[in-house]
C-alpha cells in the first residue's frame, strides 16, 4: 500500500493480549467500525505485553484465533505484526509502522480502555502516540478521568468533543466512547476450560473449535 492508493479515511487499531479473543471484543469492534465509520479495524494481538506477565498461550495461536474470529468481517483485520519483532510489544513503534504505510492522509485512531489510559504515563514513549495517531478511549461505567496530574493536563490539551473531530486531522486527539458492554472475559473463559465447563457462545464457535483441537487453557496455570 502507499500514501496515494491509501484511504483517505479514518483506520483503528485494537491491541490487546486477545487470550483467546471473545465475543465482547468482537461487539466492540464492530461498534467501533459503525460509530467512527472506520475504513478498517486492525486487532493486533501484543506479543510480549510490556506491563504485565506474557500469555501462557504462545502469541501466534492468539493470533490465529483472532484471525478465525473476523474471517467473516471485511473491514476486521488481524495485524501480526508485533509477533514478528524481538522484545517488548511497544504500540508507539507499531503506530509509526502503520503510519508509514498508509502514509499521511488517513486519520488513525488507537483504541484503548480507561484503564490502559490511566496508566499512560508508565508506557514507552508514551507522548509520542499523538504524533502517529489519535487515542479513542471506551469509557465504562463508574470510571472517571483524572483530577490532577500531568495525564489530566495532557488530556485537556488534546480532549475532543465529538467524533466529526477525528476528521479534521491525521492525529493528536483524545477522544471518550461508550460502547456496549458484554460481561465477558477472556479471564473468565480460561476458568471455564480448566474446570471442565463450556465456553460456548461466549466467543466465536471457530475460535472455540481452535482452543479444543489444540487444548488451550487446560492447565491451572492458564487462569491467570
């Protein structure tokens, strides 16, 4: 792709650990695609999560499972792209790789949770996102943005109203969504597979065939 076949629209990033992917995610991002009108949505599965302990299930089986789960949506990608780096799965190095790929035109939009937000300030290079890209956050109840500090200045500066916004630039705004909320998690569906109990209709029958065929999140271990 180069900068004169790219779309001049808005495209989405969701990174996550996807371990496995359900369908919470899938609702989220296909409220994503409808309430943004987004050209498309990249799932990026993280390789080697900076902040946190790595999945016991190896990055590309996740990213299998996210690819079976968006096989049948146009505009859902999966983007394997941080399987294939060494180290830490830093997102502002992913940012400015899609950014030279789909080249200046079209508006990126990075999505994350409050809680990937409130803890900003402890990402790599983490006042660099907005050079690449804007930041769509998915509020959820109960939640509520910071008082004080430097991320509530650093909000305030780059805060957008609405999401006509995200198309006056390529990137730089913070904008807040509410989407639908499926009381699923990844979490609970280890559980559910390591006590001997049905995950179906949780998440995608493909994926759950997957995580049969090759005995995912049998282990004890799997849970945490």
């Amino acid at each position: 792709m180069t900068a004169a076949t790219a779309p001049a629209g808005l495209i989405g990033v969701l990174g996550g650990t996807f371990n496995p992917i359900h369908n919470g995610h899938l609702r989220s991002a296909v409220e994503l695609l409808e309430q943004l009108d987004l050209e498309r949505l990249h799932l990026m599965p993280c390789a080697l999560p900076p902040h946190r302990a790595a999945p016991r299930c190896p990055a590309a089986r996740r990213a299998d499972m996210v690819a079976l789960a968006v096989a049948g949506e146009p505009r859902l990608c999966c983007d394997r792209r941080e399987l294939g780096r060494a180290g830490p799965s830093y997102t502002v190095d992913s940012l400015a790789e899609l950014r030279a790929e789909y080249g200046p035109r079209p508006g990126l939009c990075l999505v994350m949770g409050c809680d990937a937000l409130l803890g900003l300030p402890r990402w790599h290079r983490w006042q660099e996102l907005l050079n690449y890209a804007h930041i769509v956050v998915i509020a959820r109840p109960g939640w509520a943005l910071p008082g004080r500090g430097e991320l509530k200045d650093w909000l305030d500066r780059h805060r957008l109203q609405s999401a006509v916004q995200l198309r006056r630039a390529p990137a730089g705004g913070v904008l807040l969504l509410e989407l639908s909320q499926l009381a699923i998690s990844s979490t609970g569906i280890r559980a559910l597979r390591q006590a001997g109990r049905s995950a179906r209709y949780l998440l995608p029958d493909s994926v759950l065939d997957y995580i049969e065929r090759h005995q995912l999140y049998t282990d004890a271990a799997d849970t945490d």
